[in-house]
C-alpha cells in the first residue's frame, strides 16, 4: 500500500515528510518526500515544552505542552497537504499515515515515553487511518521504546554484505548492526547534532554549525571531553536509549566558540566510538542517515574514532534525510498488518512487538 510517514526529530527543526509503497516487509519504494522547517518561535515552544515534559512525573495536563500539541498537530497537517500536492498523488491513494509526533520526554526507567501529536485529529483532518504513539507499548513491556528505525533499515540493506552498520545522527545519534544472518542489535549512542545546536544558538546566534565548520577551527578540550564520557551511562551495554536532555552544554561553558563546538562534536564522535564497543562484529563500514552527515568535521572525527570508513547513505542511494520518515511509513504499515516494530535486540523489549494505536477518521 502507499504509506506517508511523518517525523518530527530530536533536532527540533522541522516536519520530515515521506510516502512511500511498501508491503511492511521486503518491499519499499520511495515515492515522495518532503521538509518543512519550523519557525523560531514555535522551536522555542517546543524546546520549553521538552523541559517542562522532562520535569514532570509522568505524562499528564500542562498548559503549554497541550498548546504546542496542537500547533505541532496543525503543522503535520500541513505538511501531509504539502507533501500529497508535491506527490500526485490524492489523499484517496494513502492507505495510513505513521505519525510519530514529537519526544516530549523519553524516561523508559520510569516505563513511560511521550511523544506529543493528535493521531484522532490528523486522521479527522484527510480521511486516511493513522497509526501513531508507536513507543509507548515497547517501553510499559519493559523495553527502551528506542531506536525504531532497525527493522527498516535491514528492509533497505538486504543485498549489502554482512555485517554492516547503519548510523543515524539527529539530535540523538542511534546505531544499527545488521549481522550475517540478519540478526540486529541497535541502541542509543549518545548526543549527535544536539548539544552542537544549543551551543552553537546560545553562543553562535547560528541555529547549528553549517558544516561543522566552526568546529573546524577550534581545538578539542580532551580534558572536558573525557569527564563528559565518564557518565556511567556509556559504558552500560545495550539495548539503552536516552533523551535528548540527558546532558547539556555546561561541561563546555567558558571555552570559546570555536573550542566549545570542536568539544561537542567530539563527543558526538567518540560516544558512537564507545557504542561500536558494545558490538559483537565491529563494522569496517558505516552508513551515516540523518542531518548530521551534513557535519564534515563530524564525519572526519566518526572515522577517526571509530577507525572504520564513514560514508554517507545517500551513495547506496539511499535518502538520508527521508529515511526516518520513511521508516515510520514502513512502521504504521506492519502495524497494521500485526507485525512487529521493535524486538529484543534492538529496544531490549521481552519479544517481538508490534506498536501503535490505530486511529481511524470519525
């Protein structure tokens, strides 16, 4: 069936937008894809929101989350409209929209995960079923609830050979190893584009380093760096997942620009360098997904670290900035089907899962 996925990531800077055909299993054509950023204002929003989520004891009523869901719902609805219109394709087409929404908090030690979005209202607004909350089943079984994304991407590696490892980098990086006998093992690594983009916003006034650019120039505080990587956090075997507001950009306050961003960035590389510890079969080869394969200096120092050769999935042919999007398509169809989305390997859940709530129009 044609399937739209909809993500909206831990970068906080905008509505990725994908329809692709697929079958939930060996089938996937990409179609469409389309993204729409968000305005400065409403990233603000969204940002104070993930604070005020995080701070909570549980997912519950606060004024402001409920006003930026609503904003959030409205902007998806957008851009399914913009996507459809880009496509050719007619809302009669879709067969179910995979509707992430947005990580508000994500503290699977607690059994809970929230992600924000209206999956009744976005259903209501085209007719279409949708398939949304695609986290919380794994993570109240005991499972991280993260990363998803594993079983699409041994869907697209089927002809690569073995083992291989895809990486994903947002605003949380996350790794998937596909074994010889396609077996995955997948987790959390750490900060990606995260903390750069927090650093680079208050200290920068740039909403990211443009290439890795600023990075470039500065100097790596290994001092700094290593007290960031002594959280016990790392050195924990997977599966394990963490929320991007787990670490902040204090351990880099006082250094200048330059410097700070080179550190950041080095944490990013060298946190994925301790995950590709944790692997079974160490990839002499990884594939990079997500905006943060924009980051040359991020790549160069992913190599360095981890000593394999980092390149970018696009030279698969492969989409990286749709692929996350894609994968939810890809998602909301199995869980139509009943199949699962989440497995022992790569969220540490009991079983193979299925997930999601179906919301079908009224």
């Amino acid at each position: 069936m044609l399937a739209i996925g909809l993500m909206s990531g831990t970068s906080r800077d905008g509505i990725d937008a994908a329809l692709i055909e697929t079958d939930g299993e060996g089938a996937v054509r990409p179609l469409a894809f389309h993204a729409m950023p968000y305005g400065e204002g409403f990233r603000l929003r969204l940002a104070e929101a993930c604070q005020r989520a995080m701070a909570m004891d549980a997912p519950g009523f606060e004024p402001l989350i409920r006003s930026v869901e609503e904003e959030l719902t409205e902007l998806h609805v957008e851009a399914v409209a913009d996507l459809l219109g880009r496509s050719g394709h007619v809302v009669g087409d879709v067969g179910v929209i995979g509707f992430h929404g947005h990580t508000v908090a994500h503290r699977p030690e607690r059994r809970w995960t929230w992600q924000i979005g209206d999956g009744a209202a976005l259903a209501g607004a085209f007719g279409i079923d949708v398939v949304a909350d695609l986290r919380s089943a794994d993570v109240e079984a005991g499972g991280q609830g993260a990363p998803l994304l594993p079983i699409y991407h041994r869907a697209l590696a089927h002809e690569l050979a073995k083992p291989v490892a895809v990486l994903n980098l947002g605003g949380v990086a996350n790794i998937t190893a596909i074994g010889p006998d396609g077996e995955l093992v997948a987790f959390d690594t750490g900060m990606a584009s995260g903390l750069i983009d927090n650093w680079m916003q208050t200290h920068g006034a740039a909403a990211y380093d443009a290439g890795g650019a600023v990075a470039a120039k500065g100097r790596v505080d290994e001092a700094r760096l290593a007290e960031m990587l002594a959280d016990p956090w790392f050195a924990a075997p997977p599966p394990k997942s963490i929320d991007r507001e787990a670490f902040s950009i204090a351990a880099v306050r006082g250094l200048e620009l330059e410097d700070g961003a080179a550190t950041l960035t080095a944490f990013s590389a060298a946190a994925v360098a301790r995950g590709v510890e944790h692997l079974g079969a160490r990839p002499e080869r990884i594939y990079v997904a997500g905006g943060g394969r924009h980051n040359a200096t991020l790549m160069t120092m992913l190599a360095q670290r981890t000593g394999a050769e980092v390149r970018p999935v696009d030279e698969l042919g492969w989409d990286g900035d749709a692929l996350e999007a894609q994968g939810f398509a890809y998602m909301a169809v199995r869980s139509v089907k009943g199949l699962p989305i989440s497995f022992p390997g790569t969220t540490g859940a009991p079983e193979p899962m299925t997930g999601g709530r179906l919301f079908r129009p009224a």
